[in-house]
C-alpha cells in the first residue's frame, strides 16, 4: 500500500504539472490527437487511388489501422515516454531513480506521463467503432472478445516494444533512431494488410517479430476472412499470446540493462 500511494504520488504530481499550465495543456492535447488521424487519413489516401489494395477493400483496410491505432495509441499514452531513457542515463537522473526505494520502470513511466495523448487513444477507439459498423461483423462469443482483446493486446506489444528500444540506451546512448525504427516503423508495418509486404521484409516483421498479430490477423477474424498467407484461421486469436511472448521478452532485456548500467556514462 506505500509503493501504492508513493506511485499515486508521482501521478498527482506529472499531472498538476502538465495542468498548471492549461493554455498549453488544451494545445498539446488537440495537437497530439492528429498522429492518429494522420495515421488513417494516409490509408484513405491509398484508396482513393485504387478500389481494393492487396485484396482489401477500404472498409477492411480502416479496420487494420483502427486495430494497430488503438494498440499504439495505449502504448504510447501509457509508456511511450520511456523513450526518453536515454536523455535520463546522460544526464544523470537514472541514478536517482535507482536509489529510490521503488522499481525503476513504473517510476520512468510516471515521471512524465504523456495525458496530453490521451486524445489519440478517443480518436483511434472511434475510427475503431466506425471501422467495425462499415464491415458489418458477424458477431459471436469469440469475436466480441477479440474486439476488446485485440487492442490491449496490441498495446501490450507495442508497449513492449518501447521499453526494449529503450533499454538499448543502458548500452548506446544514441540509440533512440534505431529504437524509432521498431517503435514507429512498426505502428507505420501494421497500419496496412501485411500482404501489402513481400519477401524477407514481411517474414522478419509480421512473423519472426510478431507484428502481424497487432492488427492484421485479429482483423481477419473478425471479418471471417481466410488468410492469403495460409495462416489458419484461430491465428487470429493469438495476439494475446504474441504479447505475453513480447512482454516476457521485454522483461528479461530491461533487467538485463538495469544490471549492466553502474551511473552516468556507463
């Protein structure tokens, strides 16, 4: 119940700190909304130029990028900000948060929790909402769970990817561009059908890294849609699963990282 209040604490501050300040506050929060609308306003983009991309109607295309939205937009309102580790490690402020009686990540992730993002997370559940009524879902049992699962899962996953990018710092200090690379590559990878992708690129990304699973495969379930990949049918329930793998993955990088840093310029 300490660590509790003491991480309350730490909440209440971030957030009167960012409040104070409401011009800016409202601002930062209005601005923020439009990486999600970017995000699908660039796939009606693409389907203006043509009727069906890699098989996919526009409908099915909005409902993938609604599914990767959501996921991301959770990750990066929740512990997006941990990609500023690496500014913690130079300056010095990663050592004070190792002597504080407290585990090291949720102090990070409450340091500066980014609520002025909230609002991509309203935007991406509505695109989701519309999404779902334009392609006229089937519903059952399992799909009314996927629908809700599937983009905790994927932000989840997403989330797992920021806190291992970032724990690259513990190593590499400038190591943020190639983090960005997994990070905000991989929300860009899964904002399309992953036919859309061929060769080694799509093997590396959508299978061996997992991201695949975010959007594209949980869509083709609720749609009923066979996959053109092969993939069977129930593989569209496995992002819950692909998150736990990726979770566990990036749990054992950044006690890894904790280990090896020792202060300042290790």
């Amino acid at each position: 119940m300490g660590e509790l209040r003491a991480y309350a604490a730490l909440f209440s501050g971030q957030f009167r700190s960012v409040a104070s300040y409401r011009a800016s506050f409202v601002a930062d929060l209005v601005t923020n909304l439009f990486g999600t609308v970017l995000d699908v306003l660039a796939v009606l983009v693409l389907f203006r130029a043509t009727r069906s991309v890699a098989g996919f109607t526009l409908a099915q295309g909005l409902l993938v990028v609604s599914l990767s939205s959501c996921g991301f937009a959770l990750a990066d309102l929740t512990v997006g900000n941990i990609d500023r580790l690496k500014t913690y490690v130079r300056t010095g402020t990663m050592d004070a948060v190792l002597v504080r009686p407290l585990a090291a990540l949720p102090q990070l992730v409450l340091m500066d929790l980014p609520v002025r993002k909230a609002l991509r997370a309203v935007v991406a559940v509505s695109v989701l909402v519309v999404a779902l009524r334009l392609n006229h879902v089937e519903w059952t049992p399992g799909r009314a769970l996927l629908v809700v699962s599937a983009p905790l899962a994927g932000a989840v996953f997403f989330g797992a990817i920021f806190v291992i990018s970032a724990s690259l710092a513990f190593w590499w200090v400038e190591s943020g561009e190639i983090g960005h690379a997994f990070t905000y590559g991989g929300r860009d990878f899964t904002a399309y059908p992953t036919p859309v992708y061929s060769g080694w690129f799509r093997g590396l990304f959508a299978y061996a890294m997992g991201f695949g699973f975010v959007a594209y495969q949980p869509a083709l379930a609720l749609l009923g849609r066979a996959d053109p990949l092969g993939l069977p049918a129930w593989a569209g329930f496995l992002s819950p699963l692909v998150a736990l793998v990726a979770a566990g993955i990036a749990a054992v990088v950044w006690r890894t990282g904790i280990r090896h840093y020792r202060s300042t310029g290790s």
